[in-house]
C-alpha cells in the first residue's frame, strides 16, 4: 500500500511525536491534515505545514486547532477537515496524550478528570469519528504507552486512563473488519521529548534510560516509522498494541 495520495489526519500532529510521523507522511507524499490542541501550538504547526507544502506542491497540507476532551470539537474538526479534503479521509493518528506522575492516593478529582478527558474520552471520541469516516481499506492508529506493561508506582492515572484506549482499539478492530479498515495501537516507551520531562527527577530519568537498550530514551524517530509501517507493509496487523521501547517493558 502506498501513501501517494493518501489523506491522513493526525491528531498532535504539530509536534513531537505527531511531527515525526508527519514528516514521514509528507516524504511519501501523503496529504496531511495536522491537529493541535493550543494557540501557543500554532506557530509550529503552521511551520510545519508550509515546510511540507513548499517541497511538494502536489501535496496539501491543512492545520487546525482544537480541544479534543470536547466531543463537539472532534466532530468539528472532522467535518472540517472531509470539507478540505473533498470528503476523502484514509488514515486517522491519533497522538494526543498526558502524563501525570503522583502517588494515587494524592491524585484530585480535578486531576482525575483532566487525565480521564485528555487520555480516554478524547481518544475514544476521535476513534468513533474515525470509524465512521474514514474510507474501506484504510487505517486508524491509536497512541498508548508502555507502562501498560509495567508494574510500577506513581503513574496509576496515566495508565488507567490510557488502558481503555487498548480495547477500544480492538473492539473496534473487529467491528470494522468487513470494511476492511485496521485499527491498532502503537506503546511507545518513555521518549525523549517535552511531553516526558516534566514529570521526572534526573534521577529518574537515568532510570529509565537504563531500563532499554543502548542506555537511553526512547526517540520520536524510532517511533513514527512503526505508524508508516501499518499503513503499507505491515497493513496485514490489526487489532494489536504493538510495543517499541528498547525492552523497557515487555507483556
């Protein structure tokens, strides 16, 4: 399967993680529809997009701004996004995420909230739309975590709250087989990104580096290829959360 001509939306799509997996995309020659959440993201993703347009004029490329916890606001931007796009839409990303470390017993309702909105019901939401759109033969690529597979304190909301983000993938998966549309889930381990930082001590940070190969993070680059992978030789997998972060963590 090629991405020639393809019309993929990804949600975070303006940086980090969704950046990577963008520039991908654009390299074969796919037309982007790249979300962000915040005004503070839209110089980026805006760069982004011109960055993209100007080395290929066949390719179209379109940003837009939303808060996905917000079910109207998803279904905005995919009516926004088929309007652009001529109503074609193949491949769905979804990157969008929040990470919380504390102790459970000091989590706020407030907080429980905003990571139950951001992790769970965001991703469910654009997945629904997702299913209802995108075209037979296409792709809907969800975004998880490692610590899925792990067995450690503190981050009990973060992976509570992207648990359910597994299953709906695989139920879905199988509701959309006579489509024969694919549904996945990627668990990056910890990256080396903003996303990660905020959250750890160096200490911590050193701990988890020696945890995966090499001694290190894992990187966006080592990521984003494993989407592009569903998407055309590995089209053939569908219902998986498909783990890559250097043995960090293992089912």
């Amino acid at each position: 399967m090629s991405l020639t001509g393809k019309f993929t939306l990804i949600t975070g799509g303006g940086k980090n993680l969704g950046a990577a997996i963008a520039s991908l995309f654009a390299l074969e020659g796919s037309n982007l529809a790249l979300h962000y959440n915040s005004a503070s993201s839209k110089a980026s993703a805006d760069a982004l997009a011109a960055q993209f347009s100007s080395k290929n004029s066949n390719t179209k490329v379109e940003t837009y701004q939303g808060d996905l916890t917000q079910v109207s606001n998803v279904t905005a931007l995919f009516d926004a996004v088929q309007k652009d796009f001529g109503g074609k839409l193949d491949i769905v990303i979804n990157t969008v995420g929040m990470v919380l470390k504390k102790p459970l017993t000091e989590i706020s309702e407030k907080e429980y909230d905003q990571m139950s909105a951001v992790n769970s019901k965001a991703a469910f939401f654009v997945t629904q739309e997702a299913a209802k759109r995108v075209s037979e033969g296409g792709k809907i690529i969800n975004t998880v975590t490692s610590l899925l597979a792990a067995y450690t304190p503190l981050y009990t909301s973060y992976q509570g709250t992207k648990a359910p983000v597994e299953y709906f993938t695989k139920g879905l998966s199988k509701e959309l087989m006579p489509k024969k549309i694919s549904v996945n889930a990627v668990a990056p381990g910890p990256m080396d990104t903003p996303f990660f930082y905020g959250q750890e001590t160096p200490e911590a940070v050193e701990f988890h580096k020696s945890n995966a190969i090499g001694g290190r993070l894992t990187l966006v680059d080592d990521i984003a290829p494993i989407y592009k992978f569903l998407c055309t030789e590995g089209a053939w997998i569908n219902g998986q959360t498909l783990f890559a972060n250097g043995g960090y963590t293992s089912r």
